[in-house]
C-alpha cells in the first residue's frame, strides 16, 4: 500500500467517527447532573426523630407515574445513605442513564 491510499483510510475514519458522534453514537462522558435539594425537618408523630423532605425536585415531573414512585424511593434510600456514610458526601449518582446530585438544605431547629 502505498502513502495515498494510507492517508484516504485515515481520512474515512475520521469521517466515519465525525458521523457516529454526531448522532450519538458514542457515549456522553459528563452529563449535567440534576440537583435534588432536600432538607431533614422534625417528625409530628414522634420526638427526637427526623423525617425527609424532598423540595421539589423538577427531574421527576415528566416521567410515567411507576417509573417515577421507583425513582423517589431510590433517591430516599440515597439520602439516607448519604447521610449515615460521609464517604459519599456530594457524590453524583446515576438512575436510569441521568446524573443526580443531592443538596443538603441546612435549616435551624
């Protein structure tokens, strides 16, 4: 093979890479991560104990009614693991291929 038909290779490839990530065909490596604020209010029922409270998390309004009661109670079980464990302080996690971050309102009692 000689010089010009080496380099009419490389350039289909690069052609053919161009179009695949054009109409993406290779995986995004940084999604923007949806912010999910919540916050840790006092219980009614009980003393001494604390309760969730998820503010409004926008991510979730447009999905199926199932999909999205699965994806709540992913996102309590995350803040509680977030919140007993500080190795995973602020760390984004994904469900159903969209980025999560979770940001602890702070709130005086």
């Amino acid at each position: 093979m000689n010089k010009k038909t080496i380099s009419i290779i490389h350039v289909v490839l690069v052609v053919l890479t161009f179009i695949s990530v054009l109409k993406g065909g290779f995986p995004r490596v940084y999604d923007r991560p949806e912010i999910i604020p919540y916050k840790l209010v006092p219980s009614v029922a009980e003393i001494d104990v604390l309760t969730i409270e998820i503010i409004e998390p926008n991510c979730i309004v447009d999905i199926p009614e199932i999909q999205r009661e699965e994806t709540i109670e992913i996102i309590y079980q995350r803040i509680k693991l977030q919140e007993t464990g500080y190795w995973i302080l602020n760390d984004v996690f994904w469900i159903d291929d969209k980025p999560y971050i979770l940001i602890k309102i702070k709130e005086s009692f």
